[in-house]
C-alpha cells in the first residue's frame, strides 16, 4: 500500500472516530457547539492537508523501479507479521 493510501485510510478512519461528537455539536441550538465542531472538522482537514503533500512524495518514490517491494523489509515497521519467510 503506498503511503498517500495509508494515510487517506487513516484520515477516514479519524472522520469516522469524530463523527458522534460532530453530530452531538450539531444537533445542539447552541452557537458554540456549532464553533467547535467547524474548527473539530477544519483542523482536521487541515492537518491531513499537511500531511497528504510529503505522502505523495513517498508515495511517488514508491512506484519507483528499484524500490524494494514486497517481503523486502522498507519503510516504516508496522509491527505486523508479513508471513513470509526469507529463509531457504
């Protein structure tokens, strides 16, 4: 997965964490409620925002040819057994 990817999951992810307490802010008559929840949103977008343009460079990188692909140890660990062994 190249890394613009992971990080729009991820974005989706956090949206989707945010949700219940956008709607709460929302549903509310309450003009700071309302305040909070644009900037809850807006900062968010914001920060993926700042994000995204370095992922798009790796993610570039990425699909250069020479880039070490799959069961080749590059990158960022994610702690995560890939299930392929290098032993022979």
């Amino acid at each position: 997965m190249l890394c613009a990817e992971a990080l729009c999951l991820r974005a989706v992810a956090k949206l989707d964490q945010l949700e219940q307490g956008f709607q709460d802010c929302i549903s509310s008559d309450d003009p700071e409620l309302w305040a909070i929840a644009l900037r809850m949103v807006g900062g968010h977008l914001l920060l993926t925002m700042r994000q995204l343009g370095p992922a798009l460079v790796i993610s570039e990188a990425e699909m250069e040819p020479g880039y070490p692909q799959c069961g080749q140890q590059a990158g960022m660990s994610t702690g995560m057994s890939t299930g392929m062994s290098t032993e022979d």
